[in-house]
C-alpha cells in the first residue's frame, strides 16, 4: 500500500473547505450528524467534481448525467453541500440551515425525492453501492441499444462501513464479472469506525479483494488532489471496475478532533469549529460562501449545462429519439391491459393445474412482448422462478444487449441492483428468488418501497406448498413481514386470472414496488368466468356468493381453491358460504368503505392462508376465526403437510360451523 | 489456480462410494433431493472423516468433538449417509429411506435437533459458514478460558451459493481478522449453479478473496483423496482460517449426467442409477452397505470414542471441571432473579428520565456480573447500543481471553455467529445494532428461532423517537415483522424495570431467542411500585386501573409514557383509563384466557405504538382503535416527530373519546 503523508491545511483548495465548513456549521446548528466524512472526503469529491463529474443543476433530470451515489449516507452534509455549491435551485442556505429538521430537504441521510439530484436513498450501508451497481448496468444496457444516447459514469463515495456490510461483495462480485468499466467507486479509507480504529474488527485487505474479482484499484492519499484526479483519470480508462482507496484523516481540518472516530457522528462545538476556520484560513461567516470557493462550483455546473445541452442536440437529431423517450416514459397502460385482458380471455376454467409460478411466466410473455423494457433475472433459480421468456438473451461480460440478468446467488444485491436500474431509468427490472429468501432482500425491498419505485420481486415457493424442503424453505411469516412494509404491494394470486392481472398492476404502478408470490404446486383456475376489468386492482372480492350468506370465508394464493371446497361441503349442509378471495390486502384496504363492507358481509368470517396469522385479524373481527400456520413449517410432500398442519377444506369448514354457532 | 485432473471412479474408494450410492437411493425413493453435492464432495468429505474428524457417535454431545457444519444444506444426504455410515443410533436405514418424508429425522435440508450430530440447521445459503466462524469462535474463547479440556477443529463444507451470499463475506473478514485457525472450509468448487455454469454470474477468484482477509488457501483436485488429506494437513497447522478449494465434479459418479447443473436437484433415475453402481463397481442392493464399505467409516466412530473417552479422564482428572460445567450449563436462573429483584428495588419511581438503552446497560451490568458466561458484542455500536459493561475486555486476534466481540459493521454475521457460539456451548452471546438493521441479520434471527437457540438481540433507537437519523434508520414495521417469527420473543419494555425483567426472561429462555427492543430517548418509571416478580413474564399487565374501567389504553415502550399522560387527561374528564402496558405480545399470547381477558377487560380498548398497525387488531378488537405509525417515519427532532405522526397523549385520549362513544 502506497505510503500515506499526513497532509496540512496548506493543500486543500477553497472548494474543499467549502464543503467542510458548511458542513460544520450544518451539524452545529442541527446538533447532530456526522462531521467526519465530508470533511476528509472533502478534497477527494471536490476534485472528482471539478475536473469529471457531468451534472447539469438547471436539470436534474437529464438522463445522460454522471450518477453520484454517496453510500455512505451518514456523510449527508457532502451531498447537501456540494448541491448547495453547484447551484442547486432547490438546496438554499436556508435548507443547510435548516439540516435533520422536519419539513426540510435536508434530512439526516440523503432521501430520494427529498431535493433535486439526490439519486438514492442511502443510510444502510452498503445499499448505495448494489444501487449504484444497478445503475451502471443500467447505464452499459441502455449505451448498448443508444449507443449515441447514452455515455456517462457512475461514482460512488463509500466508507468502511460499506464495505464491512455483506452485501458490497455482492455488488462487487457481480460489478467485476459484467466487466461494468464506467463504475468508479471511492472509498473513504480514513480507518475509523464508530466503535474505534477499523483494526478493531477487519484486516482485509480491500485493494487485495476487490482484485480478486476482476476490478481495476489504486491507492491514493485523499488530500492529495493530483493524486486522486490521476487515479480517477486511469479509472475511467479502464475497462474494469474501478476502487480508488483514498486514504483519508477522518474529520480533516478540525486541528484537536480529526482522526478520531469522535469526529464521526457529533457536532465539533463552537471552539473547534472556530480552531477549524483558523486552520482552515476561513474567514466567512456561518453558511456564507465566498466567491472564490463558489466560482469553481459554479464552473462544474456551467460544464454540466454546456454538455447537457450538445446531448440535446444530439437527441434532437438522433432518428431513435422517440423510442429513447418511449424507453424512459411510463409504461404504454392502455397496450399493456388491452394485452392482459386478450391473454385473459384465453385462460379456459377446465385447465390443468397450473402452479401459479408457471402462470406467472405466462403472463410474463405478454408483458415482456408488449412492453419494450422489461429487465428481467432470478438470483439463480431461474427455471424455478419461471422469470425468462421467449427470445429472452442473458447479459454477459462484455455484452449488454440482452435483457436478461443472471444475479447469481445474490437476492440482496440483486433487490438493490433492481432499485439501482428503476432509479437510472429506461428499464422495468423484475427479478425472482425464493418467497422465504425475502428475508435476505428485505432492506433493499425496504428502500424500494421508502423511495417508491416500480420494482417488481417474483416470490415463488410460497408457502409449505413446496414440500419437501422444508421449515427452511417454506416461508410462514413472510407474507405478514412483507405486508407490514408501508408502500409496498404483497400479490398472492389464486389462478392464472389473478395472476396476470397482479403482473398489469404491478407493471403500472409508477410509485410502488410489488412483491408477487407464487405458488410451487398446481393450482386450477378458479376466476372462471372471464372480465376484462382487473378485479385483484380491488384487492379483494366476492368469488363464489350464495344464495343466503351465513359465513364468508377468505382466502388468498394456493387456500383459494381449499375456501371453494370448504364451500361446497358447507353448502350440502345447507350453510351458504360466501368465498373471497384476496390477492392484495394492501389495494383491499384502499378500496372505499362501502366496497369493503360489500365484501367482507354481515355473515362472521374464516380466514384460510398458509402462513401465520398476525394481520388476519383486522380482517376476521371479533367473531372470526383463522386456518393456517402456527410455528414453521416441516419436510414432506405437500399434500401431507397441508393435512398434518390442518389446513384443509375439513379444517375450513368446521372452524365456519364454529363461527356460525359461536364457538370458536 | 492449479490444473484440474478429471478423475476416474479408479480414484474413488468404497469409503466415498457408500455416500455416492446412500444419496442416490434415497433421492430416488423420496424423489426428491439434491444428488450433485454429496456425490462430488464424496472423496473430500470421506477422506476429511477417515484421517482428521474427531467425533463419537454414542456420545453426539461430547464438547471437545469436532464440529463439521454442512453450510450447502441442500446436499444434507451427505449428513446423513455419513451419520449412517458412521453408526449414529438415530440415523438408521429406515431414516434413509424415508428421506424427505414428514416425521423423518431425515428432512430436506438438515435440522438441528431432528437427529443426533445435526451441529446446526441450513439450507439458506451462507448461514452455515457463518455458524462455523461463531463456533470457531467460541472454541477459542472457551480454549482460552479451559486449555486442557478445549481444543478442537470446526469444519465446513460449502458450495458456490455460500460464497456467492453477502454473508460469507462477513463471516471471511472477522474470521480472518481473528486468526480462527481452527476453522476449515472445503469449498466444494464444482463451477456448476442451479441456472448453469458459475461463469454466467460470478468471476471471482475465490482463493485470492479468501487470502485478502488473512487466509490460508489451497487448491487440490477434490477427488484425489492425498491431495486433500495434505491440504488439510497443512491448514491444520496454519494459524490463519483455512480455505481449501477442492475441484471436483458435480454428480461424480453419475457416467451421462456428471458434471451438469441437471444434478443438482432432482433425482438422477434409475437408469443412470444403475449405470452409476456399474460404474464405480457397486453391487449391493438400495440402502444396503457392504462391510469393506462400513468398516472404515466404523474406524472413524472408533476412534472418535476412544478421543472422547480420553477427554473424560481429563476431564474427571482437572481441578476446573465444575467451572467447566458450569459454564456449559443452563445458567442459574435463582441466583439471577435474586439478583435482578434486588436491582429492580434500587430503581425509583422518580429518577431522571432514562433511555432503555441506558437501562439496558445497567441490566447488563448484573447480568454479567452474575452469570459467569455473557458474551457480549455489537455490530460496531457499541457506545449507542450500550452492550459493554464494566470490566468487558474485547476479543482481539490472537486473544480470546476477552468477553466483547467487535462484531464490525456485519449485522447478518453477527446473528449468525452468535447462532454458532449458542449452538458450540460454553457461552450466552448477545449482540446489539439499530432495530431498523433487524433486516439485516434477519435470516439468522429467523434460523435462532427454528433451532431455538438462547441468543439475545439488543435493538436499539427503537422508533421514531431517534430523531434525526430519519426514515432509513426509524424502523416502523419491524417490531410487526419481528412479531411474526415464530419462537421469537420481542421484548419493548417501558422503563428500566422492565428493561431489567426482559433481561431476565431473555436470559433464561433456553428454547427462544429474544429480541429487546430499547429507546434512544430518555423515558420515565412507569413501574412505580416494586414487586420481586417479574411482570413482563406475563406478557403484558395493567399498570394503571381506575376506579371504573371505561376504555383500555395499551401501550409498549416508549409509548406507555403517552398513554399514562392521555390517561390523567382522561380522567380530568371523568373518564376512567386503564393504562395496559404489554412488553411481549408473545407471553401475553401465551397466557391463560381468564388473565388475558381480566387485562383487556371489557372497556373498548385503543393500542399506542410508534409503529405500524399489523398486528394489533387482535387486542384493540372491533370496537378499537390504533395510534401509531401508518407509513415511514421522517428526519428531524423526537419531539416533533411524535407530534406530525400523531402519537401524542392528545391523540390518544381523542381515539379513546371515539371509541368509548363507538365513533371509531
């Protein structure tokens, strides 16, 4: 490793102290934060900023723009500031001012949507480099089909804590395999963590590690800006993956504090805040910016505008403008479920079992010939999954014309890379994996849902239904866990219908992730009577109504087909069981009041899911009861699990004789 | 990377060939299983028994035994042929042939505790590398503390998914870091996963990852039985964690089917079936095993009870022996109770606000003052999450006479080890990291709950009531997600004595992981009168009860505080408020009706949580209602952020008007 000079004062630029010292004051006035990232990036950023980086402030949105992802997202004040610095109509000193306060831009990690040019949420470690990876895949596939179009990089400012966080070899593995070149990250080696020195807890060697799969590394002094810029400048040469290791001093420019892990996440106080200005040679007042420090932010932004506007002209001239902006745009809506409900019609009530995995990729034919963007991909499952289509061709190192991603064994980084490509744009991505390893995905799905993206997770395997893997592989609390996630919709279709018709909403749904869980086992079709409407957009409704109502029993997924059969023992009782099914209890609950009152009828109710009851309970009230799981799951062929764990029309029946007489 | 011979079934010996045939037989019969590992790790594993692994089928529980964790459970019939084979009582032919079936010992992947020398459950991918590093660990802390009686090898068989998953990564680093020496991975290097090659998702050069974080590597052919036996020679002398890369071919064996992803999964047919008995000259009948077959794998099992018996004469021999007992044992429940009572009556009811974090410290500081065997740690949080007591000395390379692991920024290892240390014995791990992180390290949390190991997950900044972190780091769904878990037990104690008394219950819980939920914030005594029991054990209890009961305020956390307040508001109104407080919904569940229905009473009833609904709706009930949380939090100051949400003692005594007059 090169030798690291401890740098002085006399090598940072104003531009850099800018950043510091607005940062500073920042988290003073907020009383709390992380000081101690921007100011030892501060060098290293300024310099990628202005000697690289392509953004345009005038417009955010451009879509050949550098992507800067700052995974390290504790290190807010960096983004914050630098926004604040270029222009930024929307990053005024009032919203520096106003850092971690409700109702300001400036939270305490960067949130997307929150002010212009944040391009990802970030907080929990290591998911901004899997976004990041997202987006220069994004960014290889979309220059491989508008090569004119499309050219930028993505960077990425992360710590140590990104790199400890499991999920980075995730996207590193997979960033070195696709040989994504324009992916340049710099990581913050300044060797503190919260707890103390990183010798408390790691010895890898990360330059070491991040060769060994397949990316290109330097090691520079962060405070050294000819350093970093040469090493940015060999980065975007190379066709690898590039890691610059910018060997910083935590806290850089605070004279009694920097270096120290007390630096990282605390307000300086007034006296060395004070000692910093003097060291630092800043005159200024709090949140004032002198023109010296701002004219070379302003000079990025003007470089920004000058090569935002040459692409315009390029788009304006390029004969595939239309379907560059058709790519970008929403999905055609009116195509999409004019597709769906021909595919429907087609559907026959008297077919084979079809699992609902394999429906799934029925439905996918139809979405993926009518729409032009559909990305899709499994974390190695994917005959299980069913994800690929006809015509579908895999994207290799070194070929991104396909459109189909193998994420290998990867679900978190292959949920984060998913958030990555939404964010970038020009894609629809959908990925598959085990219903029960949502778990490993779950912080990304989370993010998906806190910054509203159109991502789709394909859950096969859903419920003890796939048999003789076992309690490991049966998901039981998934479905409660995944419904308890705000914004994001949980699909359990029944049949092919529901399933196709979970498949258009969640293509449609511009602001909110879907998780589609699919069924292992063969099911038949129980939605027999064809309609072109989408009934699961209602969330839930009356599948089977008797003549007299006296219990209402319902039902989601593969326990649709068991309520039915519940239903006709109930009715050569002479008990008249409504059945409902219930593919997504989260657009059931935005239905209006009469609607949900309609379906949910006067009669007492059974809920049947083969998972645990937890949020069951709003929907069978007081008098109802529930059939479906306890405790994990087992290993054996489905049909005897569903008998050994009670779940069966028997079972359903008799817990409505129950709440009939109520017993229960 | 060395030259990879393909080898011949010359190679193979009847030692290897009995797991060959054992797991073909059984996939066929269940048809179901995975074939491809067991067969091609065959040589590895039989040839890492016959020479090295110490281990006594008639006493599976011996502690110096050494642990061998299948990390690629899908393969679990190479467990359980070798248990077969090694003449485990339990693990009969009949189990054999019942492979998969609902009952058998033998389920798909393997279960701790479903048959004798299970040493932990796997089957998600990377899990059990990660278990190993927490055994690994524990053998050297318990090495450390016990040298004459301690001293043994933990060995792992792994495939391309485990060193794909994020976790391994984690688990490489620490291990590394700490100079595990004992710990062995045989990586089953087969470059075959479920989609296909390894080439279509993964580049990396395993061997040079594995030495940047500070191993011993090797690269044999895994079917020349020398070469591995040198290799693991060496590694057993090496005082880093080994890594060995064992070439083979998946499915070996099998003359058409070898070699292809095609068996990994399924069964391989009784044509190829018998091609492959033809081929490696194998005879006997299904499940039958030949002497010259058994005889070996019988001189293991011998060996093993003649190193065991030895163990014993040492163990009688050292004047330590109770110690060491002692600390393997259940931990004294009386002692601890005595001693959490007498903490709990130093508490008082009009102490200074305290933040349950800091509650928890002081909990702890009995903890592990009374019991001999804590370990304690956190995911780099230390100072946040208030794990360390007086006099905790950390873990550091080369020194495991410490008691506090600096577990880095790895939430997912750290639950995953800690898994591996309760599994190994000699310790009670706890660990802490923001609740919001829970996601993090959920398949682990998930995997303590089905083994049911004694393992405490503190979780603190518990709400929104972190303030400023904003909505990445405000968990709002995860106590409901947590609560879904089955065997899982989530504590969100009010003050500090309940902090203290779910410490308690924690701690003794031999079957049932817990996780204690705790406060950024600083709280209130709400339990102003002492009683030496442990009201938390009941789940949940009435705090405050007026002299006419007309609604039911219940509460957890920090949110027990507003429901007392909008109770005294209440009563200025002439109603009368109930105040429950309810720290672990599980025990309440566990309740007997007549306590659960004396608790709610028959008022209408209003729950407050700082987090979303899901859940609830089975106390609150028809007729009533939730304040909490209906989306993310968001950044900016405690105090405000309860009043945007809602959660106020004025919302709540609102919410408690309507619902007494049914206008809910």
């Amino acid at each position: 490793m090169q030798q690291f000079v401890q740098p002085s004062a006399a090598h940072t630029t104003p531009m850099a102290n800018a950043i510091r010292v607005l940062t500073m004051d920042a988290v003073e006035k907020a009383n709390s934060g992380h000081p101690g990232l921007p100011m030892g990036m501060a060098d290293a950023v300024s310099v990628l900023y202005e000697r690289f980086v392509s953004v345009d402030p005038s417009m955010p949105g451009w879509p050949d723009r550098d992507r800067v992802v700052y995974s390290a997202g504790h290190g807010s004040m960096l983004v914050y500031a630098i926004h604040h610095l270029l222009g930024f109509e929307d990053m005024t000193r009032a919203e520096l001012e106003n850092f971690r306060q409700l109702g300001s831009r400036t939270a305490g990690h960067p949130e997307y949507g929150h002010a212009d040019g944040i391009e990802t949420t970030t907080g929990p470690l290591g998911q901004g480099i899997a976004n990041a990876v997202g987006m220069a895949l994004a960014e290889r596939l979309e220059a491989a089909r508008f090569p004119d179009l499309v050219d930028h990089f993505t960077y990425v400012v992360c710590g140590d804590g990104c790199l400890m966080e499991g999920i980075s070899h995730e996207a590193i593995d997979i960033a070195g395999h696709l040989k994504l070149g324009k992916l340049i990250v710099l990581w913050d080696d300044n060797r503190i963590t919260i707890d103390g020195p990183t010798s408390l807890s790691t010895s890898t060697d990360q330059c070491a590690r991040f060769e060994a799969s397949g990316w290109h590394v330097a090691n520079v002094d962060g405070h050294d800006r000819e350093a970093v810029a040469a090493a940015i400048e060999a980065a975007r040469e190379d066709e690898r993956p590039s890691m610059i290791a910018c060997r910083t001093v935590i806290g850089f420019g605070a004279p009694t504090m920097a270096g120290s892990h007390k630096v990282h996440g605390a307000p300086l106080g007034a006296e060395e805040i004070a000692a910093t200005r003097a060291a630092l040679g800043w005159t200024a007042g709090p949140f004032e910016v002198p023109q010296e420090a701002r004219r070379p932010w302003l000079a990025v932004a003007e470089r920004g505008r000058t090569a935002r506007a040459a692409w315009e002209a390029r788009l304006a001239a390029s004969s595939r403008a239309g379907t560059f902006r058709t790519a970008r745009a929403a999905p055609d809506a009116a195509r999409l479920r004019t597709a769906i409900a021909g595919y429907k019609r087609t559907l026959s009530a008297d077919a084979p079992k079809l699992a609902t995995r394999v429906a799934s990729q029925k439905a996918l034919e139809v979405v993926n010939r009518t729409l032009p963007n559909m990305l899709g991909g499994s974390a190695d499952l994917t005959g299980s999954n069913n994800t690929r289509t006809t015509g579908m061709t895999s994207v290799a190192p070194g070929d991104a014309s396909g459109d189909y991603v193998h994420y290998g064994i990867r679900e978190h980084a292959m949920a984060a890379m998913m958030n990555g490509i939404a964010l970038h744009g020009g894609f629809v991505p959908y990925g598959g994996t085990f219903l029960c390893f949502a778990d490993y995905s779950r912080p990304a799905i989370r993010l998906s849902a806190l910054m509203g993206l159109p991502v789709v997770h394909v859950m096969t395997h859903d419920s003890i239904g796939l048999g003789e893997d076992g309690p490991t592989h049966q998901p039981v609390e998934h479905l409660a866990a995944l419904r308890a996630i705000p914004n994001l919709m949980v699909f359990r279709p029944a049949d092919a219908v529901e399933t196709a018709e979970a498949w258009e909403i969640a293509v449609l749904s511009p602001r909110t992730p879907s998780v589609i869980a699919l069924s292992r086992q063969g099911l038949p079709t129980v939605r027999t009577r064809h309609t072109d409407d989408n009934r699961t957009a209602r969330g839930a409704y009356v599948l089977r109504s008797p003549d007299r109502r006296d219990v209402t029993l319902i039902a989601t997924g593969s326990e649709v087909e068991i309520a039915l059969a519940a239903a006709d023992r109930l009715a050569e009782e002479g008990i008249g069981a409504a059945v409902v099914s219930a593919p997504c209890l989260e657009l059931f609950r935005r239905q209006d009041g009469d609607y949900r009152a309609a379906v949910l009828g006067e009669a007492p109710r059974v809920a049947v899911e083969a998972a645990v009851e937890l949020g069951w309970e709003r929907w069978t009230g007081d008098a109802g009861a529930f059939v479906g799981m306890s405790g994990f799951g087992a290993s054996g062929p489905a049909a005897d699990l569903y008998e050994h764990f009670g779940i069966t029309p028997a079972a359903v029946a008799e817990a409505a004789r129950a709440v009939i007489k109520g017993t229960n």
